[in-house]
C-alpha cells in the first residue's frame, strides 16, 4: 500500500498547476542540500585530521569514539528545529476503506525521508573506512556502522514523536530542548560528567564486543514503535487537528511552510515579495556576499582575529538578512499597508510570520558559514551562539525600530543608490545591534572568563525564543500606538 501512497503523490505533484515553481523550488533546495553534503563529506574525509587537531596527543579512536553521542545530542536539537514532519499527505484517505496500519506505515516510512538521516553516514563513513577498516578488520566497521544506523533510527522517530506531541502541548518542545541544553551545559559548563567519556565507554567496548551493536538498533527499533502506535492511537486528530478550528488550509507554494497555517502563508508571501523585487532582493544577496566576510578577519593576529571580534563578524554573517531587510519591515508593504490595516489578517500572525522568515533565513547563512570550521570548533560555535542571538533579540529589536519607521518604499525602483525608506532610525538601530551583545561579554572577557561571557549569550538568545509569544504581545500593542503615524507616513509619495 505504501507504493500506491507514493504512486499518489506523484501524480498529484505533476497534475499540480504551481509543478513549474516547484521544480523551481527543488532545484534550489536539492543544490543547498548538495552544497551540505559535500561540506559533510570533506569533512568526513579530513576527520582524522580534525581530531588529531582539536584533541592533540590522544589516540584517533578513542577521540571518534567519543565524538559519536556528542554528534547525536547536536543532531536531536537540529531535528526539532528544522524536520518537517510527514502530515496531511494522507488526509484523502481517511474517509476511504483504508488500513489504519497502512496509513500510519505511510507515514513511518515518510519520516524516514530526511536528510539527516545521510548525514552521520557521511561525516562518519570516511573514517570508519580508512582508519577503523584497515586496523580492525571488517566486523568492527560493521559493528560501528550498524550502530550509527540505530542512532540515526533513534534520533529521526524520537525527534517526529516530540514534534507530534508538541503539536498538542508546546510545553513538550520547550522541556525537550532545555533538556538537551541543560546536558551541554552539565558537561561543558558545571562538568558534572562528560559526554566524551559516556560515548567512549560504549564505543570503545564496541571495539571488542561487536554484538553491542544491535543495543542501538533495538533502541531505533522501540523508537518506532512507539512512534506507530502514538500515530495509530491519534492519527485522524494528527492529520485533521492539525487545521484550525475554521478549517484552515494552507495556500502557500512553499512545502515547507504548509505546516504554519496562516502564518506560513504570510512568509510565503513576503518570501515572494523579496524574490519579486529588486530592492527587496538586493538585501538577501547582500547577505549571501556577507558569508566571506569572515575571510577578512579570521586567521589574523591580534584583535582583527581573536574571539570578542568573531562576536561581532558572526553576528553580523547570522543577522545580517534580519538588520538589513528587517529596519523596512513595514516598508516594503507600503503599496498596501492601507488593505493590511483594514484586512482580517491578525497582526499577530504577521508579526509571527516576520519571525518565521527571519528564522529560515539565518538558520540558511548559519549553515552556510560552516566551513569556518576551518578556524576551529570554536569558531562555528560562536556561530551558532551569535545565531541564537540574533533570532531571539535582533530580531525583537529590529522590530521594534520597525514600529518607529514611517518612510515608505516603492518596491518599483532599483536598489542601486536608493535611499528611499532610509531614516534616522536605521542609525540609532545600529547601536544597540553592535553594542548589546558586549554588554554582556564583554566584561567576563576582560576579566579572562569569554567562555562565561559566550554561555550567557547563548543563554540570553534562548531565553527570548521561549518567550517569543511574550515579545509578540508587546511588539503588537506597540504597533497599534503607532499604526496611524506608520500609515500616514507611507501615504506621503
């Protein structure tokens, strides 16, 4: 039944009058997905290097060893940020004399369609081959890959089931990731154990006990158990109660975006709006052109390459789509800002949709800045610290400078020496942009404590993530003070 289900999807793919733009879409998504892929295959093939560098003096085994759990921890909390979850491909055939077996199979085997589940392969692979291969014979690289392929089992269907269940409470994602953070911070931070040293004593006694192997196969295995019958027990409140009370269904072209509702709708739309026009566009390749601006600083001597100054070069790399387009975020509807006031569109959902967009497009730089891994771990976490910043306080920031500006802009020009739209405002906005996050690293730095400094920023920026809801209120009553300034303003041609 599962190939009758693809058969179906399909066809309605290329039955579907937007096929054009989904190719389109496809196209560029499957040559980013390319582009990770050979990042994650080149390191694969230079991991004994990195090891030998990031762990000097210890055995490259041993190091790999204790790499592995780490790399899945990471893996979980970039799965609940980024998989998309397999729903309402089959709401067709809930009304129809189908299996529930089969639908819920269906979607078992959907989940398993991601591309985080090549990635351990990838990065792993190489290594097992050419250094475990050739020292160990051929039942330990088997033993090993056998386990990463549980692990990988284990992480996608534990990651689908916190998503599922987080659908019905958002309490469940928020326990999730801070329980993963308070691990990190156990080991990294308090030092209450070490991950290294748990991943070790289970692979390393892998090593000589090739039958551990099927522990994380069976781990894998229960996963998807619970996963089927958690599917089976809620499948039609999984794929109806997904839609709003008012039977809300998605219009937006951009798969990814479906499971957003109205909200994603919004991104869609303004993901248009910046494709369409040249101003608009002219901020998002701005910000594809900041991705070397790392190059410049990194590798130098003195402050141009130390750590308070990949602060601010990550911060910028991560945020600069949010500085750069986000200071016009109302300008850009100026044409229509007068229907937006007057429409049924809940500002909230707005205001969401522009946290969404924001989100998507940094976590896309965020990814892109990972060959700086070159300069060192340390480098690419003070990536995704700053990262974690700019998503949860530049971007509140921004928009709350955007409720303060009421030049419009005329989306029919060209980018090129157009200063419509620029105010005071984008000055003023760049100093609390450049000068909070030193507000709090600043001081653990001087006092030799950056690693301090580095946490509490990763700490600040989650912190108003998971009070996102919080800000939205206050950015939106702001915004209804101001609506009226902001709607004359754009009037004024």
């Amino acid at each position: 039944m599962t190939s009758t289900f693809i058969q179906h999807e399909l066809k309605a793919f290329w039955r579907s009058k937007n096929t054009g733009k989904s190719i389109a879409i496809l196209i560029v998504m499957g040559i980013l997905v390319l582009y990770l892929l050979i990042n994650i295959l080149f390191f694969g093939f230079f991991l004994d290097k990195i090891l030998e560098k990031v762990f000097p003096g210890d055995d490259l085994v041993i190091s790999f060893c204790g790499i592995i759990l780490l790399y899945y921890l990471i893996d979980l909390f970039m799965r609940l940020q980024l998989q998309e979850l397999p729903t309402l491909r089959v709401q067709p055939y809930l009304q129809l004399p189908v299996k529930r077996n089969s639908l819920v199979g269906y979607l078992a085997f959907a989940g398993l369609l991601s591309v985080f589940n090549l990635w351990p392969f990838i990065l792993f692979g190489p290594f097992i081959l050419k250094i475990m291969a050739t020292d160990s014979g051929s039942m330990v690289p088997f033993a090993f890959i056998v386990s990463i392929a549980g692990l990988t089992l284990f992480n996608n269907y534990l990651a689908l089931y916190i998503k599922r269940k987080s659908n019905l409470n958002g309490w469940v994602f928020l326990i999730a990731a801070g329980v993963i953070i308070l691990i990190g911070l156990s080991d990294f931070y308090w030092h209450i154990f070490s991950i290294r040293k748990i991943s070790f004593l289970f692979f390393g006694n892998l090593i000589n006990h090739a039958v551990l192997a099927m522990l994380p196969v069976l781990l894998g295995i229960l996963m998807y158990y619970l996963n089927f019958l958690y599917l089976k027990q809620n499948l039609y409140l999984e794929e109806l109660g997904s839609r709003k009370s008012a039977s809300y269904k998605s219009s937006t072209e951009y798969p990814l975006l479906n499971r957003f509702g109205s909200v994603g709708d919004l991104a869609g739309n303004e993901i248009k709006l910046i494709l369409r026009n040249k101003r608009s566009r002219s901020a998002l390749i701005m910000g594809l052109f900041f991705m070397f601006y790392g190059l410049l600083f990194y590798g130098k001597s003195g402050a141009a390459g130390s750590e308070g100054f990949k602060v601010f070069v990550g911060m910028f790399m991560t945020g600069i789509f949010i500085i750069n387009y986000g200071q016009f975020m109302y300008s850009w509807q100026a044409s229509h800002f007068d229907g937006l006031l007057v429409s049924e569109i809940s500002f909230t959902d707005f205001l969401k949709a522009k946290y969404l967009l924001f989100t998507i497009v940094s976590t896309g730089f965020l990814l892109l800045t990972t060959p700086y891994i070159y300069f060192g771990w340390k480098t690419l976490l003070i990536h995704f610290i700053m990262y974690l910043w700019n998503i949860g306080i530049n971007t509140t920031i921004v928009l709350f400078f955007a409720n303060r500006n009421y030049k419009r802009i005329d989306l029919s020009k060209g980018a090129a020496f157009n200063w419509e739209g620029v105010s005071g405002n984008q000055w003023i906005l760049s100093l609390p942009l450049m000068i909070a996050p030193y507000i709090i690293y600043g001081p653990f730095a001087l006092l030799g404590h950056a690693d301090i400094g580095l946490a509490l920023l990763a700490i600040t920026g989650l912190i108003f993530i998971f009070t996102r809801g919080f800000w939205i209120k206050q950015l939106t009553a702001d915004f209804y003070t101001n609506r009226y300034l902001i709607a004359e303003g754009f009037r004024n041609k």
